[in-house]
C-alpha cells in the first residue's frame, strides 16, 4: 500500500483594486520622505567605505590630470565605537511583575528562553549590524519573526534588517515606531521565491512582468529614484528600472528564475478593530478573547472562573491590530491578520529627537573633505615643483634644444647647451603655503573635537602623560558616545519585549532547550510540562510561561579579555593582602581565580586543582579545612558559615536526701 502526499495549494487572497490603490499611494508617500534620509545616509555610508569623491569630481581630476587620492580618517573612529560595543553587550533578562500569577521559576524560565533566542540567532553578530547602520546613517533595524526552518512549531527568531528598505510613516515622532500607522518594507525576490513562497497562481500572475507583457505598475514609480549604497556582492549602488528597458522582452521565458528582479511591497499597518475581552472586575485585568473561540468556550471559561471566586465578565473594547499585505505590481500575494500584536521591526536611533534622526558620521563629512581637499593639493604643488619650467633667451637654443628641454628638463644629470651670454634658468617652483598644512591639521582635529573621540581613546599617544592620565581620557571618550549606547540599550528593550510576547503567546506546548550556562557546560530546561494527577482528574502544567505577566530589564555585561584582566588582578590583590592572616587562601580561592582568568580548558584546571585541595583536607566548591578529627580547623574561611554545634538544653535537677539538687537523669539512663 502506497501513501500518497497532498500538499495544500496556496490560494491567492481576494484581489481588492482599493486596498492596492490604498497601499500604492500609501507606499509613494513613505518611498519620498524615505529618499530625503536616505540621500544623507547614503552619502555617510560612501565616506565611511571609501566612496568619498563623487563621480563628477573623479571625472574632473582626471581631465585635469590632478590627484584625487582619499585619506579615510573617519573608519578608525567608527571601528572604535564598534569596538566598545562589542566588548559591552547587552544582556535581557524577563522578571515578574506585580501580577499575582508571575513566578520567579518561570521568570527564570524566561530569561533562559532569551539566552536561547541569542545563542541561536547570533544575536551578538545581529546586534554588530543594526549597531554600524545606525552609528553610520542613523536608522538600524531588528527584524523578529517566526522560523519553522527547524521546527515546526515554529521558534522566535531575529535578524537585521536593510535600513534602506525599511520605510517609516513620515508621520510619526515616536521612538517606538509602534506607534506610527504602518511600516513598509521593500525587496526584490525571484519568480522562484513567489512560487514557492505564495503558490503557483502567483508566479503566473507575476510572470508576464519579467517578460515584459505588462505596464509597471503606480508601486514601481520610485524604482529608478530609489537611493541606496552598495547592498548586494554585485556591487550595485542605486536600484533601477534599466533592466525593466534592457531586459524584458529579450529573453521571454528563458529568465533565470532564481534573479531578484521583481520588487515586493510588504507593509504591516494597524487597523482598530471591536474585540470581545475577559475582564476582571477585582483588578482590572484584561485579556482579548481570540477569533476562533466559540460561544460555547467562552462560557466554560466564565464557569470556571465563578466556581474559583472570580468575578470575569465578557465586554467589548477597542483593539488595534496589525494587519500584513504583501503586494507585486498590481497583485496581492498575502492578505492576513498578523500573528504578531506589533510590528516585526524594531528601531534603533543613535541620536533621536522628535522623529529626527542623524547617525556619527553626518557631522563628520566636511572635515573629512577637508582633509582630503588639503592633502590632495599640497601633493599636487610639490609634484609640480620637479618640473616648474625654464627662462631663455629667443635666440639662445635652437628649436631642438627647445624642444628637448621641454621633455628632459627635469631629468637628473640634464646636460643644456646654448648661444651668447644668456643661459637658460629654472623657474623657481612655488612652496606650498604652511598655512594648508595647518588647515589640514585642523580639519583632522575637527574630526576627534567632534566625534569627542581623542588620540588615547584610538591608542596613541597624544600627550606625554601618565598611565592613569591616559585612563582618564579615554572614559573621557566613553563618555561621549554613551547615548548611542544608552539609545541601543533603549532599543534592545523593546527588542526582547516583543521576544516575550512571542514567547507567551507562541510557545504553548511543551518543549525542552539547552544553553550554555555560566561555567560553560550546556545546562537543559522545559517550558510547559504537562503533569499527569490521579484518574479522572485535570492535569496540571509546569512552568507554563504563558501565564502571568513579566517584565524586562536590560544589563550591560563586559565580556572583553580586558575586563576578565582587571579582575584577575583584582582577585590575585585580594589573595596577595590576606596571605599573612590565611595562609591557605590561595588554595581556598584558586578556583575563582582560574574563572576570571583567559586560561583554556578551565574545567581541566580546576578539576585538578580540586583534587589538590582534597590532598591539603578542603572541601573542594567550601573552602573548608579539616583537621585530622575531621572537623573545621579555627581560622577555616567558611568555618564561619558552618553552623556551631547545638547547645545542650539544660537539664531539671532533682532534690536528694541532703537537700541538694542532682540532674535528673534522660528517659532510659539508669540514675
């Protein structure tokens, strides 16, 4: 018996002509207030990469025969806050709130999940990305979406994305672009992509625009006005509609279907909609009922709660909801609610006001062109020096001797001869002005002055100054860039508030993951174990992270070899100062010494270690000695923490002949 398998055929969603002029103008709006920032920030991206002369300026120094080198100043300044970055992560962790149904266990639970997503995701190399487009042209991106690459259940997952393809509602002024009416994103796919992505009815709906059987549609009005740096490995620049002329139509249906040639038009927007809620009338809680549930359900889940005491009513309220269109040309390829409450895309704005934004560079530029400008003709004064030209009398060298001057004039060893008293004389060439040099080294201390970045923060030495001076001045410039630190740690908030929605609201069933803990070692957890009672009795859930409501704090955690140095020699200062007092502290603490240091294979190390304080009589993880009776020596560093033997109660006395009291002897003792 064979088994035959049906995939379900993906259905195209009602084509609506108002919702896609809708989302058309919606898209031209936010494609020309896109283009205004994009303009700057192409720019900035150009002089970071080394695209600092534009292609009229080569074009002209070429012509004119001048030197159009560059001197890239501003890449050592944005490496270096890069760097910083990197070195201080940023660490999310979910705690409970002041509902009465969070735990600190599932919190835990929580904040494991969160190291899961990171480990999984890569999150440190994501937050790299959003981090230099946003330091660079001022907008970066988290995207947070559900994968079911490997489950398929589905797992939060979070990437960046293409801030140049990102459009925001040039109405908003909020830092969380949740409150803006939509965001857009804009990509170019392949005709594969939509046919596997939205079914076979797509890809022909689509086809006839590869093959050019069909007008452009109003969504591809901004292609060729489209301003983007390079983003792909074929090093395109700006996206535009010169393949639509060159290409179509000459290769009809022997396209490669694997080109991204087709531009999409993916826009989430919110749409208020009347929701029927449980609310609570004691606290005031609520909770939006889903779609799908019943009347029937709804009535089980107010029985429920009114044999617990509850007072849980049913009212309607108003809910803004997010609603995803994807559109190609003139066709809607998806058209559902979202899964999401929020928007896939989260922001991050080094600097940010009112809707305004800039990113490091912006400032930086016009001492950059400065530099370069300087540099360029102080070369072209000097190189000209070499052949700065002859003075010579009309009838004084023939015209060969002319003309060979005029080519071996500036060699070395140029012998000249000519006629009568007048000899040929050199030109004295022009010295380059020392006012240039001073403008140039101006404008290449604009460029520290305005990033607040000195030379000690990039490890020169600027100054003749002690080590504790140097210190001083690079917090100094710590200092400067810590709100494009504050705005990211500000940013990867909300990142991982969205990842604890997702959490709660996707991750139902029971599951079990594994991070890596502390000391290295994977440690393994489960979400939502299902406990089994007695017969004819309901189950109970374990560490149900769907229940309650949580919070989410942000720390800052140093993972750089520096930062682990400094306490070592911490740590190594505290052993040297209580040597005399404790003789056998560097034993007692040797195990923390080795966490704090860089060493590999810590675990064998310490592995080893303990078995030399087993031999020296610690308890290995106590820091207990024991004496030869087996007990606490006196002046043990933990024998503080270990209890005191239990006092003996006293004991009542009992009158004797004499009249003297004698202890009364315990159950079972002979007197």
């Amino acid at each position: 018996m064979t088994m035959e398998l049906r995939v379900p055929q993906l259905i195209l969603p009602r084509q609506n002509s108002e919702k896609i002029l809708v989302l058309a103008e919606r898209w031209n709006r936010f494609a020309s207030a896109h283009s205004t920032w994009a303009e700057e920030a192409k720019r900035c991206v150009d002089f970071v990469e080394g695209r600092q002369w534009t292609a009229a300026q080569l074009a002209a120094f070429q012509r004119y025969g001048r030197p159009h080198l560059q001197f890239n100043k501003l890449a050592p300044l944005i490496r270096l806050v890069l760097g910083y970055a990197s070195n201080n992560r940023t660490e999310g962790k979910h705690l409970p709130s002041n509902d009465a149904l969070s735990s600190d266990e599932v919190a835990e639970l929580l904040t494991n999940l969160e190291k899961e997503v990171e480990e999984r995701c890569e999150l440190e190399f994501v937050d790299g990305e959003v981090m230099m487009d946003g330091i660079i042209g001022g907008r970066g991106f988290h995207e947070t979406t559900i994968d079911f690459t490997n489950n398929d259940l589905g797992e939060i997952t979070t990437k960046a994305a293409d801030p140049f393809a990102t459009y925001l509602d040039p109405d908003g002024q909020n830092y969380d672009i949740e409150d803006n009416c939509a965001v857009i994103k804009s990509r170019y796919v392949s005709i594969d992509e939509i046919e596997a992505n939205w079914g076979p009815q797509a890809g022909e709906l689509v086809r006839p625009y590869i093959n050019g059987q069909t007008p452009i549609s109003p969504l591809h009005y901004h292609d060729e006005n489209e301003i983007t740096p390079i983003r792909t490995w074929g090093q395109r620049e700006d996206y535009n509609t010169q393949y639509w002329d060159n290409f179509y139509g000459n290769m009809g249906d022997f396209t490669d279907p694997y080109r991204k040639n087709i531009r999409i038009i993916d826009t989430q927007y919110k749409i208020t909609k009347m929701m029927p809620h449980f609310i609570d009338l004691q606290t005031g809680d609520k909770q939006t009922i889903p779609e799908h549930w019943d009347p029937e359900r709804i009535k089980k889940v107010l029985y429920f709660a009114s044999t617990k005491g509850e007072k849980v009513t049913v009212e309607w309220r108003p809910v803004r909801r997010v609603r995803r269109t994807v559109i190609a040309g003139d066709v809607i390829l998806f058209d559902a609610w979202s899964p999401f409450p929020f928007y896939t895309i989260t922001g991050y704005f080094p600097w940010f006001r009112r809707g305004y934004v800039q990113g490091m560079v912006k400032d930086l530029i016009d001492p950059q062109t400065e530099v370069n400008k300087r540099r360029n003709a102080e070369m072209e004064i000097v190189s000209k020096s070499a052949n700065s030209g002859w003075q010579y009398h009309k009838d004084s060298l023939s015209p060969a001797e002319k003309e060979r001057l005029k080519i071996e004039g500036a060699m070395p060893g140029y012998n000249q001869e000519w006629k009568g008293d007048q000899a040929p004389k050199r030109i004295d060439p022009g010295v380059a002005p020392t006012a240039m040099d001073k403008l140039e080294q101006k404008a290449s201390d604009d460029l520290r002055t305005i990033s607040g970045i000195n030379e000690s923060a990039l490890g020169e030495l600027d100054r003749v100054q002690s080590g504790r001076a140097i210190e001083a001045r690079q917090k100094q410039a710590v200092i400067s860039i810590q709100g494009y630190l504050s705005n990211f740690k500000r940013s990867k908030k909300l990142l991982y508030g969205k990842h604890l929605v997702g959490f709660q609201r996707f991750y139902t069933e029971p599951r079990i993951y594994k991070i890596t803990g502390k000391d290295g070692k994977r440690v393994a957890f489960m979400i939502n174990q299902q406990q089994f009672g007695m017969p004819n009795t309901a189950s109970e859930i374990l560490n149900d992270i769907t229940v309650g409501r949580y919070i989410t704090n942000i720390s800052e955690r140093p993972l750089s070899e520096s930062f682990l140095s400094a306490q070592y020699e911490e740590l190594l200062a505290i052993i040297e100062r209580l040597q005399p007092s404790i003789p056998n502290i560097g034993l007692l603490l040797a195990d923390q010494l080795i966490d704090v240091s860089t060493m590999p294979n810590k675990d064998e190390i310490k592995r080893r270690i303990n078995q030399i304080q087993t031999l020296a009589g610690i308890v290995p993880g106590q820091g207990v000695i024991l004496g030869p009776d087996g007990m606490p020596m006196p002046g043990s560093v933990s024998s503080s923490l270990t209890p005191p033997p239990a006092p003996i109660p006293p004991q009542p006395m009992m009158p004797t002949a004499s009249g003297s009291a004698q202890p009364q002897p315990e159950q079972g003792q002979m007197a």
